[in-house]
C-alpha cells in the first residue's frame, strides 16, 4: 500500500493548531499541545496545513527517528537540506530519478503555469520571478525526452470547457456549470455534495488530458511504443497525486499520467544533480505539446480560468471578439467574485471563489435553484495554484502574501507578454484537432478528454 498523501509526523508535531485552523474541511483534529492528525476520509489533499506547519526537526532536539531515516520515509532525496516539517506529503522523486536512468524508456514531462513563477524562490530569485526558459532548460539537462508543458493543455480546457459551457447554455443543460480542473474541489464535490455532482463540467483537468495526449497523440507523432512512456506532471499541487491515481484515469490504455512532483520536489532535483539554476541560458519547451498561449498561462491564478474561458467563448457564442483582453473584473483576492459580462447581446454571469471555505454559501445557493449565474469557478487554495500546497513554503504571513501576490503579477506579466492570448487562437491546438480529436466535444475529444463524475462516484 502507498504512504498517504498528506500526514502529520507525530513525533515533530508540537500541536501549535495553525494547520486544525487553516484547514478548509475540518480534517485536522486534536488538543492543544498534543499531536494533531488529519482524516483522511475528510482531506481533500490541498496541502495548506503543509504550507503553514512550524514543527519540525530542530537540530537542538532529539528525536527517535534519525533525519536520513525521516527523509527515507518521506521519499524525499538524501541530499535535501531543509528543515523537515511535521504536516508533509509524500515525495515521488525517486522514482523519476529511477525513469530518468532507465535507457528505454522515453520520459516525458509537463509543467503547470504557476511552477514558472514560483522555482525561482527555492534558488534565492525575487518573489515571482517568472522562468519559463530556466525551467525548460533545467528538465531537459534533467535528462526528459521531451518537455512539454501543461499551458498546452490549458489552452485545450478552454476549447473543450468552452463548447461544454455553449452547449449547456444552448440546450438548456445543467446549470451553473462547475469547473473541474481543480481536483481538491472535484473530491469534496464528490465526497459531501454529491447531489450536485451534474453541474462539474465533464473536462478532465489540464494535467489528465496533457497526459491522454502525451500517450496517444505525442507518442505517435515520436515513434514511440506508449508502453515506454513514463510520463511526469510538475505541479504546484499535491491533490495532483491523489489526481493522477485515480482509477478513471487511464483514456490513454495506459495511467495517463505516471507520476507527480510539485514545484519543491523537482527544485530539490535540480539542487541534488549540481544544476546552477540562475545561470541556465533559456531554453523553449518542447513542440507541438508545448505551444501555449497567454489565456492558457492564467490559470495558475484565481480567476484564471474564468478569464480564459471568456475570452474565447463571448467570441465563439457570438462571433466578435472581446474588446479587451484584460478582464479585471475576474481577477482577485481570497474569497468570492461576481460578475455580469454584457457583449454583442449575450449575457453572461460568473461567479468564482478562492479558498474553499468560503464556497458553502454559494452551493447552498445552487441547491435552492437560487443561483442565478451560467458558470463557477472553484480553486481550493487561496490565491489559485500559486499558493497551492506544494509551491515554496513561505513561513511568516506576511511574506507569504508578498509571495503570493508576485507570482499572480508574473503569470498576468507573461500573458500581456505573448502575441497568441486566446486559446482558440493557439495554433498547435488548431492542428490537434484537424489531425487526431475531430472537433471540441466530438467522438474522440469525448473519449480521451472529459470524464464521467457519477460513474466514478459509483465506482468509489
Ligand atoms: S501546524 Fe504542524 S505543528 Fe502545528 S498542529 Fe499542525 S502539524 Fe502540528
Ligand atoms: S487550487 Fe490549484 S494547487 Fe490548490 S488544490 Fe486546486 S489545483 Fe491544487
């Protein structure tokens, strides 16, 4: 059996309760000044008690589990340095080491958007420095066989999202559509809002259909036997693991996606491996699976995802684009947003809310038939996935917000920064679906990129 994903060390926890406190689902339990313990039938794995945890393995304390022994359980490498915290999650890096040696199979690998922001932290850069080039060229002296990128995926969301959103509004499907690319918000659908399990949108999230693709599409435009792919994902998450665990995931006929580091993890690798990050001349992402375009980049933020689907769906239900691709209205803080999007005589109403805890109110909204808006956006961690649980750990409050509010300012920088800013515009997705998926929500697109939440409710 796997170690779980997120658990307290009972030995380093000093029972402070900052974890019990921030937790969005009530599944860390216990007593002052005692061990805490989280519930793993409750967590939904967003790893915020893991960002926010101070216990951990003073060299000034004894402890009856050595720090090389510590480090082994956790499946964390032996050269790390840093202090090792009592709330943690699993590591997965060794077996990447163990692919990346074996010669025949072809690695792949794809990055989320809020990693090109945050890596540079853990090699001592400013707050939100952003490092596509840095990142790219760091996984290919890394050794991957191809290194692509999840914005690609992304972009695909949209058209996918989009057509789902169209189709809904036109038929007069289930509405408000939910977003689904968060899995820490698709499991506590699924585990204490089942009875609203229609409104998820059917996409898989970006990660799962990079996957899909990279086994099927990918493997075939290199040659290359499927059965030989080892495919990596670098997220900011670490529900991500529990994501790409899951029983459903496998369109590909293979696991979509084998295997997830965060953010921390892969800085630790190219740490132990004697990369000099900072110094690393740029380098692109890897073709046709790592063209992206700047709609695909925000959604490491909250409200990202809105603002992407916006931007192409007004124009696909109407024809006219948008008149400006800066969508204030959708951006913002921790907590709930609404907004009503007038143009060319459509009406669309969005809501979207950062930070789980605060999304009760609107549910309850839903379940009354109150909710008088077409879509929603759901990110469990504050900010989006720039604060996910395995982004760099930040400490003292107020840094962490600084942090925060530097790596949403670089995904939006890198957006304005880039000639192709709307999904449907990404060129490469336009080939994917002449070559090989037919149209959005078609036959193929079906099969290989959404999902059936009731059916995998019922496998549970
Ligand atoms: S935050 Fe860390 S030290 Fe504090 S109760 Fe939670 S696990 Fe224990
Ligand atoms: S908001 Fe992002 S990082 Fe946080 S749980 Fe959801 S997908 Fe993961």
């Amino acid at each position: 059996m796997k170690t779980p994903i997120i658990t307290i060390d009972q030995e380093l926890c000093t029972g402070c309760g900052r974890c019990r406190e921030i937790c969005p689902v009530g599944a860390i339990s216990g007593m002052p000044d005692t061990p805490h313990e989280v519930d793993s039938t409750r967590c939904i794995l967003c790893g915020q008690c893991v960002q926010i945890c101070s216990g951990y393995d003073s060299a000034n304390e004894t402890f009856a589990t050595s720090r090389v022994e510590r480090l082994k359980q956790r499946g964390m490498l032996p050269t790390v340095k840093e202090p090792l915290f009592a709330a943690h999650y699993r590591g997965d890096i060794n077996a990447v080491v163990a692919a990346l040696q074996q010669p025949d199979t072809f690695t792949i690998v794809q990055c989320a958007p809020a990693v090109r922001v945050a890596i540079g932290e853990e090699f001592g850069m400013p707050y939100g420095t952003l490092t596509p080039g840095k990142l790219s060229a760091a996984l290919h002296a890394l050794g991957f066989n191809r290194v692509y990128d999840t914005n690609f995926a992304a972009d695909l969301t949209i058209m996918e999202e989009g057509a789902e959103l169209i189709n809904r509004i036109k038929n007069k499907g289930r509405l408000p559509m939910f977003t689904s690319c968060c899995p820490g918000w698709v499991k506590y659908v699924e585990d204490q809002h089942d009875d609203l399990l229609d409104h998820l949108s059917s996409c898989k999230s970006p990660q799962q259909m990079a996957g899909t693709l990279f086994k099927t599409y990918g493997a075939k435009l290199d040659g290359i036997d499927p059965a030989h792919v080892f495919s990596v994902a670098v997220m900011p998450c670490t529900c991500k693991k529990f994501e790409c665990e899951r029983p459903e995931m496998n369109s590909s006929g293979y696991q979509d996606v084998d295997l997830v580091i965060t953010t921390r993890e892969l800085a630790q690798l190219i740490k132990h491996c004697g990369i000099d990050f900072t110094s690393l001349p740029d380098e692109a992402f890897d073709n046709p699976l790592g063209c992206y375009t700047g709609a695909g980049n925000i959604f490491g933020a909250t409200g990202g995802v809105m603002e992407a689907a916006l931007r192409s769906a007004c124009e696909m239900l109407t024809g006219t684009p948008l008149p400006s691709l800066e969508l204030e209205y959708v951006r913002g803080e921790e907590g709930i947003r609404r907004a009503t999007i007038c143009h060319e005589g459509v009406e669309l109403k969005v809501t979207i809310v950062a930070g789980l805890q605060y999304v009760g109110s609107v549910l309850e909204q839903v379940r009354r038939g109150e909710a008088d808006f077409h879509f929603l956006e759901v990110m469990c961690c504050p900010m989006g996935c720039v604060s996910g649980g395995g982004q760099p750990k930040i400490l003292l409050p107020a840094q962490r917000l600084e942090a925060h509010a530097g790596r949403k300012a670089g995904l939006y920088s890198h957006d304005k920064s880039l000639t192709v800013r709307k999904s449907h515009e990404n060129p490469q997705i336009k080939k994917l679906y002449e070559n090989f998926l037919g149209e959005p929500l078609g036959h193929e697109a079906h099969h290989l990129l959404h999902t059936d939440h009731q059916q995998n409710r019922r496998a549970v």
